[in-house]
C-alpha cells in the first residue's frame, strides 16, 4: 500500500517555542505552498488528518482540488502533547524538567505530557486499527514531525531514540510503502 506522510506548513510560532498540541495558525499566503504540495500526492486517496488546524487546513486544500471526498479526521495524528511546555520558549523550560527529557525523550513524560513511546503507541494503534482495513487506494496523511518520524521508525525498525536522523520540514510528502 502507497501512504504519503505529509507534514503541515510552516506555523506563526516563532522559533523557539514548544507547541506540540497547541491548535496554532500557520504561515500565510499558503496556496502556493499547499499547491506543490498537491502536486505531490496522487488525486484519489483515502485522506486522514491530525484534528489540529495546522493539519486540517492542508487536508481540506487537498480534498477540495482532488476526487477526495472526505478527510477523516484522528486525534491519533496529532503531535506529541507537551503538557506544562505548551507555547513555552524552550530557554524557560527549568532543567530540572528539561534536563531528563533531553537525556531520554523516548520514556520520559513531559509534566502533564507525553513521552515519544507515548506518541509511538497511538501511531501504531493508527496503523493497526486503520491502515490494515484500507482498500487498495493510496493513503494520504496529514500530520505532525513527530508523528511522521514515529512512522518511519516503524517502517525501518529505527530505535526511537535516532528518530531525528529522518529529517521532516514543513510541507514535507515522504512516501512510504506498507
């Protein structure tokens, strides 16, 4: 099966801040950005999208000006939850919180957050409960840097603590094979 690993365009944020599930714009005009991603994706596809602005702004773009017929939403696809770091600058974080995060992001919880294994489980409970019941139609997702590495680590049996060696910039198509 053909999935498109799509991440959402740039945000307002500035550089800097943790917004993992904050529900923050993005960059605008965007149409251009939105077009070539577009471009990339095929014109029928099952569609799913992280429920977070940033996401559904793109998969609407992209069912509007294709023979998709519907974005199914999947609080599954949203980013790592941040907890007490939401729309915090990173510099504030106390390193008392910071500090063992950094050592292990992939088991340790952010204070009233997740972990990165936290977020690999909903991708995987995702992948199992939904790509596995999916016609012979390509997929298209609509997410999150984090939620993307999370797949690719799946996908190429990469131990979560080198997820950031697959590298995922804003408007990124990575396509996959399952």
């Amino acid at each position: 099966m053909e999935v498109y690993l799509v991440r959402h365009t740039e945000t307002v944020c500035e550089k800097g801040i943790c917004y993992g599930q904050s529900d923050v714009k993005i960059m605008e005009p965007y149409d251009a950005v939105f077009q070539s991603v577009l471009n990339q994706l095929p014109q029928d596809a099952i569609l799913y999208s992280s429920p977070l602005l940033r996401c559904v702004l793109l998969a609407n773009y992209i069912k509007d000006n294709s023979e998709i017929t519907a974005v199914n939403e999947d609080s599954r696809l949203m980013e790592m939850n941040f907890g007490d770091w939401e729309m915090k600058n990173w510099d504030v974080i106390p390193p008392d919180d910071f500090t063992p995060w950094m050592i292990d992001f992939v088991n340790v919880r952010v204070p009233n957050g997740e972990s990165f294994t936290d977020l690999h489980n909903r991708v995987i409970d995702f992948m199992h409960n939904e790509l596995q019941t999916t016609n012979s139609k390509p997929v298209i997702i609509v997410a999150h840097a984090g939620v993307i590495r999370s797949f690719l680590c799946k996908i190429s049996d990469l131990p979560l603590k080198d997820a950031f060696q697959n590298k995922v910039d804003f408007g990124a198509v990575i396509k996959i094979e399952l």
